[in-house]
C-alpha cells in the first residue's frame, strides 16, 4: 500500500452514532478492497452484492484482468506473449506453479500429464450409459464426477501428492473424455491416447482418427487448437471457477469439484455461449438481416442477446477475442477457406454493433467466444462440441485455482447470507382450517 492510499475505510450507520472501521487491502495490482468480514459482528449488518460484481471472494496469485484496459495476465505474463510465444503444456506448469518451467521441468510435467491420459478401461462401458443423442456437456459432466469413483488413491485433498496426481490426472484425461464422448455420439470407436504426440495433437487425434486409415495431424489445426487452449486456460473468478472454489470449498474431492465446474459453464451465459454464437449466426442467415436481428437485441422484451458480446469485467475489447479474430483469418487463410459467410457476417455483426450507440454506452465489446465457434467451425470440430473444448482448456485453470484455495492455511467453507423477503415467522395452519 502506497503511504498515501488510505488505509481504513469509515462506515458509519446515519440516524445512530454507531460506525465501522474497514481496513483496505491491496494487492499487487488491481483496485483496493474494503475488507468487511468484521461488519456484523460491528454494525449488525450484511453486504448486498447479487452476481457478486463489487466482492472480492478470495485472494488469488493466478491471473489477472484488468476490464477497463482490456489486459489479462496469467500469474503475471500477458495473454498476448503467451499466445504468441508459449503452448498450452508451458501455460499449464506456470498457471499450478506460478513461475515458468526450466527445460528439465516442463519435461518432466510434459511426462507427468502424458503418462495419464488413458482411462480406467471400466470407464469405457459407463459412456455406454448415455442416449447417443446426449450433449457432449452432459457426458463430460457425467464422466469427470465419475472419476472419483474409480481413483480412489488421490482422493485425500490433504495430501499434496495426491492434490498433484488427481492434477495430473484431471488435465490429461479430461481430453480423452471429451474426444470419447464425441465418438460416441456420432457412432465411431473411441481412440485410445497416443503420447507421442503434443496435447493439442493427441486430442485432434482422438476426435477425428479412426482405426480405418491412417490420421495425420495437421500442424496448422494443432497450432490453431493449442491457442484456443491457451486462450480458454483460466479467467480468475467467473462463474465456474467460483463454482468449482465454492464446492472445494467443503472439501469435496477435486474430480467432484471439476464436474460442478463444468456444469457451470454449460450455460449460454458462460462457456455455452461460443455454440450460442454459431446458432445465432445461422439464423441471421444474411447480413441483410443484421439491422433487424441488432433491434431485437435492443429490444428489452425480445430476452435476444447479441451472443459473443459484452462481459462482466471488460468494459472494453476482451484481449483475447482480439488474438481470435487474428488467428480465425490465420486459420481460414492456411486451409484455403476463401469465404466464409459465417465470419463476413460475423465481421459486419461487430461493425454494426461498435457504432451503435445503445453498445457504445453499455461498453459492450467481443469476448472470447464470438470468433472461436468460427475456427472450430473451419477445423471440423461440430457446434456441440464447442463449449466441450472451453471445457478441456479450462480445467488447468479449475485445477490451479481449487489447489491455490486448498493450500491457502486462511481457506473456510464459502458460505454467503441473504436478504429474506418471505413471510416472517407464522404458525401452522390445519388444512381444514385454511381459507
Ligand atoms: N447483448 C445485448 N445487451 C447486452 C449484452 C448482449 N450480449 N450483454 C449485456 N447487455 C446489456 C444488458 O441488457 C444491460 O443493459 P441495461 O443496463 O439496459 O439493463 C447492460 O448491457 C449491462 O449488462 P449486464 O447484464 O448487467 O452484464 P453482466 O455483467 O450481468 O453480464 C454477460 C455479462 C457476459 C453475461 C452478458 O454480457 C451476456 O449475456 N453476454 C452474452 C453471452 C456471452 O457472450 N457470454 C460469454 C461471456 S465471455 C466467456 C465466458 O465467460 O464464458
């Protein structure tokens, strides 16, 4: 805290003589935080922040964004260089470690992920278990919590060995579950992990391989996928990483954890949103209809939200819808993709959007997802599998943040008080007299 930052923060409640004293906190970077926990037990009151948009839940060494200035950094480093320069395996070690490995390091986590990427072989007839119609979602949701269920020796959340093997475990089987749960819905044999190839490799190998001929994967598609890893890894406290911290928070098992996590981005709102975008698209059909679908939007009856844009933290350009567009021109450039209506549309959607004024004024902008569902379109990786990937790239940044909560000798069970508006307490009425 800088000498003149104040160092309190004053509550005091009108109309009585009665008043707080907050202490402000500050971290490395990032704007202070009144710390409140002492409030009721002072003043008798509670907070009241629904969505939680004005509270700090925890305190995290793992990323950070700032939303005005469109900057996010994993444990200090910008997204930017980590695109450009990293891959996914590199940004993994650093998002659990907090520093970047040497070369004997990242060898040896490489191995350490890779020597986990098979599934318990009883796993397979539990995907038997679904409708073949099921969502890829569902599945992964079903699969991962089934996991506690079948490794039993890493379990013990107080034993840091164990927290590093479920890890491991997590981060290299949580894509062969996800290749398994899109072979079996589209009736193809699962592909068994290969660890002589990269993670981005081996999972474009385990979706779109198939023991008829031989698959090679395309380095260009590799690249591509290993950034849409990168990009996804972690975002601090969104709703599934809160969700994840939350479960973890009771001491539930990591792979219990991850499932809840995963459930949580499912929705249209959070992770679901890159298939949302891709629907969206196919029913604007034609740009000509951008104008209508762009007053729809602003119509506060339609419930029509403009998929792909605005975001809780940015108040400006998500930095990593920005690497997207760049890599979706990239993409589409080296497989020859000349036109794709999808991302004109896209394009002209997003130029329309930034020079109306009811965006301009709610600061709203591109996120993540509003380019990535048009690269996975152009590699072959089907709509439903979308929110699947955000799923796979993700876990690392689940893992890193339940582990940074477990470790954390201040960590108690995540508990928030409400407001109750229901009736105050009433006696129980018979039913034969109720009127
Ligand atoms: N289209 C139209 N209006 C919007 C949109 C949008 N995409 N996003 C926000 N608004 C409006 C909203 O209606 C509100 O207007 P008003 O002040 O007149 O009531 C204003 O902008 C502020 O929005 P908010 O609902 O208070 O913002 P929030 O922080 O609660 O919601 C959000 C953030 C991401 C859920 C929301 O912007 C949204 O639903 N976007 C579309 C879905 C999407 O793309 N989600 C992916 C987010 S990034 C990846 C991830 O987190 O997984």
């Amino acid at each position: 805290m800088s000498s003149t930052s104040p160092k309190t923060a004053t509550l005091s409640l009108e109309g009585t003589n009665r008043s707080a004293t907050l202490p402000i906190i500050e971290g490395t970077i990032g704007p202070p935080v009144a710390d409140i926990r002492k409030l009721y037990n002072e003043l008798g009151i509670f907070t009241f922040d629904p969505g939680y948009g004005g509270t700090a839940a925890c305190d995290s060494k793992i990323t950070y964004i700032d939303g005005d200035a469109g900057v996010l950094l994993y444990r200090g480093y910008p997204i930017e260089q980590l695109a450009e320069k990293s891959d996914f395996i590199e940004v993994c070690y650093l998002l659990l470690n907090g520093e970047l490995p040497t070369e004997a390091q990242l060898k040896e986590f490489s191995h350490g992920v890779t020597t986990h990427t098979m599934l318990h072989e009883q796993l397979r007839s539990f995907f038997n278990g679904f409708r073949r119609d099921a969502h890829p979602m569902a599945v992964l949701c079903g699969v991962v919590g089934a996991l506690s269920a079948f490794y039993h020796d890493s379990l013990d959340i107080n034993d840091p060995k164990q927290r590093e093997i479920s890890a491991f475990r997590l981060i290299a089987k949580v894509p062969t579950i996800a290749a398994w749960a899109y072979k079996y819905s589209i009736g193809q044999p699962f592909v068994y992990p290969r660890n002589d190839l990269g993670y981005a490799a081996n999972f474009l190998y385990m979706l779109n391989a198939v023991p008829a001929e031989e698959y090679k994967v395309n380095p260009i598609l590799c690249r591509a996928m290993d950034r849409i890893l990168v990009l996804h890894a972690d975002h601090e406290q969104n709703a599934s990483t809160s969700t994840v911290r939350l479960a973890g928070s009771t001491g539930a098992n990591p792979f219990a954890c991850i499932a809840a996590g995963i459930a949580a981005l499912w929705g249209p709102a959070h992770g679901g949103a890159n298939e949302a975008v891709l629907k969206m698209l196919a029913e604007i059909e034609h740009p000509k209809n951008i104008p209508d679908f762009i007053e729809k939007v602003k119509d506060k009856n339609s419930n029509v939200k403009l998929m792909g844009f605005g975001h809780r933290v940015y108040k400006n350009f998500d930095p990593r819808a920005k690497i997207m567009q760049a890599t979706c021109h990239e993409v589409l450039g080296e497989l020859g993709i000349k036109d794709e209506p999808m991302l004109d549309m896209a394009m002209e959607l997003e130029r329309i959007a930034l020079s109306d004024d009811y965006f301009i004024q709610r600061k709203l902008y591109p996120n993540v997802d509003f380019y990535s569902g048009i690269i996975l379109k152009a590699m072959g990786i089907p709509t439903h599998m979308f929110t699947v990937l955000f799923a796979v790239a993700r876990t690392v940044g689940w893992v890193s943040q339940w582990k940074e909560m477990i470790e954390d000798p201040a960590q108690r069970i995540g508990r928030p008080r409400q407001i109750y508006t229901g009736a105050p307490q009433r006696d129980y009425v018979a039913v034969a007299e109720r009127g």
